[in-house]
C-alpha cells in the first residue's frame, strides 16, 4: 500500500449527528477538521447513525450489530483498523477506505460504515483535503463552533449547518430537500442540491 503524503489527509472527529422531521429517516453527520474549524456534512441513513450513536453513548444492545460483528472477525483474523480514510467524492457521493493492521490492501467501504467502524476502534479518521475543500465549510463566528454539539442534541428536526444569518432560511429550505432526495434515492437530484449547498456554503 502506497503511503499518502500527510498533507493531502486531513484528521476529522465527529462532531454530531443531526436529523430532521422532513427528511423520511435521513441524517446528517457532522464532522470537524481536528485542527482547524472546517466542517463536512455527510447525508446517512438512520441504521446507519443509530449504529454510530449507540456506540458513542456507550449503549450496548443485547445481541451484537454488524458493525460489531465486524470488528470481532477482524480481531479474530489477528487484525485491528488502524484508521479510516474519506478518499473520494463522485458525482455527489462519498467513498471510504479501511485501513487494516498487517494488511496493504485498502478496503472499500461507505463512510457510514467504515465512521461506525471507527468509534468502535477509537481508531482516527482522515478526509482527503481536497474533499474538505470543496465540500467543506467554515462556521459562521466562534460563538457557532462552541454551540453547534448542544444545538445538534437538541434541535432535533432543525439543521445545525451554519450559514450567514440572511441565508439560513433558504440553506435549511435546501438542506432538507437534500435529505429527502437521499431517502428517495433519488441521487441526480441529490448531487444537484449538495453542489448548491456548498456553492452557499463558500459565499
């Protein structure tokens, strides 16, 4: 496996998860640039971010979830995730990789999974910086960098994506249409919405 320069993988930690009434299940992720301000929202399923919640919250259920049957295989392989790997974005969808100890092959994964994967390691997890670049966006003021994890506990059914303050009906209006699209499956349109969001998001 061919080693990435340290400048093109920026580290992430998640920063909540956000859902909303309108978006038929979908949520959104939220993650932060480690060192730095920059944030990327990520459009997943709600199994998918019940998985990375109950793990967050230390809630165990009483039989073990896919991602936990995973992580036990790898151990029982002799093998442990090193990091996850946000690689690429096409055509308004995210790609992920899987970085395993003692193994050169790069695992591809949706970054819901290999995310969910990855609080269950404490393993870290990395945005190719070209990514964050374009998809990525800043908080409006330091005051927002402090409140968004309360906000995203509890305005549930609000977006908590920043926005200048004369933008921020119009960016929900968009968001949740984008939520929606995703739900429905309905990508083309998905792509066309998340492009829009970032194009306001540079504003």
């Amino acid at each position: 496996m061919e080693a990435k320069s340290a400048m093109e993988k920026i580290p992430v930690e998640i920063l909540g998860l956000t859902s909303s009434s309108a978006s038929s299940g979908a949520y959104a992720l939220i993650l932060k640039e480690t060192h730095g301000t920059r944030r990327l929202p990520i459009i997943i399923g709600a199994w998918e971010a019940q998985c990375i919640a109950l793990e967050i919250e230390g809630i165990r259920p009483p039989r073990p979830m896919t991602h936990d049957l995973i992580k036990t295989i790898i151990e029982t392989l002799g093998s442990a995730l090193v990091e996850v790997y946000i690689s690429e974005l096409r055509d308004g969808t995210f790609f992920a990789k899987l970085i395993l100890e003692g193994y050169d092959a790069e695992i591809d994964s949706r970054p819901s999974d290999a995310i969910a994967l990855a609080v269950r390691y404490g393993a870290p997890i990395y945005i190719e910086e070209s990514i964050l670049n374009d998809a990525g966006f800043m908080p409006e003021s330091e005051e927002d960098e402090e409140a968004l994890p309360k906000k995203l506990e509890e305005e549930e059914g609000k977006t908590s994506m920043p926005a200048p303050q004369k933008k921020a009906t119009e960016w929900e209006v968009i968001q949740h249409q984008l939520e929606e699209a995703i739900a429905q499956e309905n990508y083309e349109r998905a792509a066309q919405l998340r492009d829009q969001l970032k194009r306001m998001g540079h504003n």
